[in-house]
C-alpha cells in the first residue's frame, strides 16, 4: 500500500511541474513602466492604458496603442483601481498581459502591480 502511495503522489507531482511552464508562459510582465495615458471604452465598459515603454503584443493583437481590460474580465474593477491609484500617485507600474488573448483587439490586461 505504501508504494502505490508513493506513485501516487510521484505521478501527481510529476504532473504539476510539466504543468508549471505552461502557467507562467501564460503572460508576459512589462515594467517598471509609468502610465502615461488611461482611456475609456467608447460606449461600452473598458479602459485601456498606455505607458512610456512600447506596447508589449505577444499575442499578436490588431491595435498596438494602449493594453485594454474590458468589464466582463475576471479582475477588472481591481485592474481599474490599481490603475487610477498609480497615475494619481504617480508611481511606476508593471503591466501583467496574456500571451494568448486580446480584449477586443488589443493586448489583455490580467494583471498590475503598482511598484516601490
């Protein structure tokens, strides 16, 4: 009983390190960056940013201009938050987008970190 155990827990733990490189390929981090811009959606629930840095597009998105989160983006009122915050406060950021998706064309926001 005790080996079946230990493949056990072997197999699973096989599993989650071929599954970590897949998680972390799943986004790309830009930043430190200041925001130099925040726009809203034109007539719908979004707001992208733009910062000092170039666009980062991984994903190959249509529109390089600004990263985008729209509402229906699990996080969304906290991205905005954050966002609001760094540019009141003037301080620095790093944008977290996915590797994989675009929101509405342009790079998807999963993620910011307002930095020291």
């Amino acid at each position: 009983m005790k080996n079946h155990l230990k493949i056990q827990l072997l197999s699973i733990l096989l599993a989650a390190i071929g599954f970590a490189p897949l998680c972390a390929s799943a986004q790309t981090g830009v930043g430190p960056v200041a925001i130099t811009g925040l726009g809203t959606g034109w007539g719908e629930d979004a707001f992208g940013i733009s910062t000092a840095e170039p666009i980062a597009n991984p994903a190959g998105c249509a529109t390089v201009s600004s990263y985008r989160a729209i509402s229906t983006s699990s996080g969304y009122k906290t991205f905005l938050a954050t966002a609001l915050t760094a540019v009141s406060s003037g301080q620095k950021v790093t944008v977290i987008i996915h590797n994989t998706q675009c929101a509405e064309g342009w790079p998807m926001i999963i993620g910011i970190n307002i930095n020291p």
